[in-house]
C-alpha cells in the first residue's frame, strides 16, 4: 500500500469519525476533511483510484451505533490494549498463579 493510500484511508476513517460525531450533520471539520480528501486524490495512482471507485463510498456511518469500517492499515479505535503480565512469562502463569494464591 502506498503512503498516498495509507494517507487517504486514515482520511476516510477520519471523516467517517467525524460524521459519525456529528450525527450526520454537516460540520466545518467535515468541509476540512473533504478538502484534504480531494488533494489526496490527485496523489494517487490510477490503479489505486480505479479500486476505490470500485469499494464505493465507505464514509459515511448508516447506523450511528456502529464502529467505523476497518481499514487494512489501522485497527479499530476501541481495540483493547494488551495487558502487560508484569512479572509473569505468559498468561497462562498469571492465572495459574492466581489460582494458586
């Protein structure tokens, strides 16, 4: 994936984001976002162009309750964080040790 691509995803999440902030309702952050979009355009190849027309439009949140799409460069903004077993090799001997105290 070209950084053209990876930057224009990280544009499509953002306005996804911020439509779904705003509750579909128009916003200047939105107009901000769009504008960056369409310089982004320009940047990338015809081949990455012709497979983004072929996705359709993947900006804008039909059911405002929903995650974003994903994104093959990003994960998903409540992804959890891994847990640090501080002191432990594994999991498995964090639990095993709980289970022993």
């Amino acid at each position: 994936m070209s950084k053209e691509l990876v930057r224009y995803r990280r544009l499509e999440r953002r306005l996804w984001i911020t439509r779904w902030r705003h509750d579909g309702e128009e916003s200047a952050e939105e107009d901000e976002i769009l504008d960056e979009m369409d310089a982004a355009w320009v940047e990338l190849s015809e081949s990455e162009q012709a497979v983004l027309k072929t996705e359709g439009p993947r900006c804008w949140p039909i059911d405002f309750s929903t995650l974003p799409p994903q994104f093959m460069d990003a994960r998903y903004v409540s992804e959890p964080e891994a847990w640090v077993y501080e002191g432990f090799k594994s999991p498995l001997d964090a639990i095993l040790s709980a289970e022993a105290a």
